[in-house]
C-alpha cells in the first residue's frame, strides 16, 4: 500500500509511447534481471543503488513511466522519489516486464 496517489499505465498506451518516442522508460530491476531483456530504450536504475536525481526530469510532452518485474519494486522506486523531492515520477508500469513479455513484444539484451 502506497502513501501517496500514483498513476499506472496500460499496456497499449505503454507501447505507444514506446513506438512514438513520448515516454521515458527506467527500469529499476537489477543487472542481471535488466540484461537478460528490457524494453528498448530504457534506462536502468536499479531499487538497491535507486537514485531519482539521475532520472532526468521530463520535457514538454513526455512522461517518466518506471517499471520493473511486475509492479511492486516500481511502487517502491516511486515512493523514494517522491521523498527525494521528485512529485513528476508518479507513472509505473504495473504489468512490469512480465506483462511486455506476456503480449509477445520485443526486448533488448545486455547492459
């Protein structure tokens, strides 16, 4: 349970952002995790070493969407965020990457 109101995005609106570029997608799973697939483009923070101040803040137009396996680490991603001082990191994809990987969409490997 969160502490404070957060935003999920679905899996269609997930892939359009993707494709047109609108999102900015972090993943916050670990090295291994994120190496063995992550959607493309995204950038990796990881929970244990998390630091908001390295996720840019967003321009005009774009959204910051954090995922991670299946939800829970990116709740957990956003609440640190928003006690660092970071109220625009509110948007986590719930599916994680299970959820890409279950609508068959593609991944990228490596670090």
């Amino acid at each position: 349970m969160t502490s404070f109101p957060f935003n999920d995005i679905n899996l269609d609106d997930l892939k359009q952002g993707v494709e047109n570029g609108s999102l900015i997608l972090v993943d916050v799973r670990e090295a291994d995790e994120y190496a063995s697939g992550h959607i493309k483009g995204a950038q990796f923070n990881p929970l244990s070493k998390f630091d908001p101040a390295k996720i840019p803040v967003a321009p005009e137009g774009k959204k910051v969407i954090i995922y991670c396996r299946s939800g829970r680490r990116s709740v957990s991603a956003m609440e640190m965020a928003r006690l660092a001082g970071r109220r625009d990191l509110d948007t986590h994809f719930g599916g994680g990457i299970l959820g890409w990987l279950g609508a068959n969409l593609e991944v990228e490997k490596g670090l």
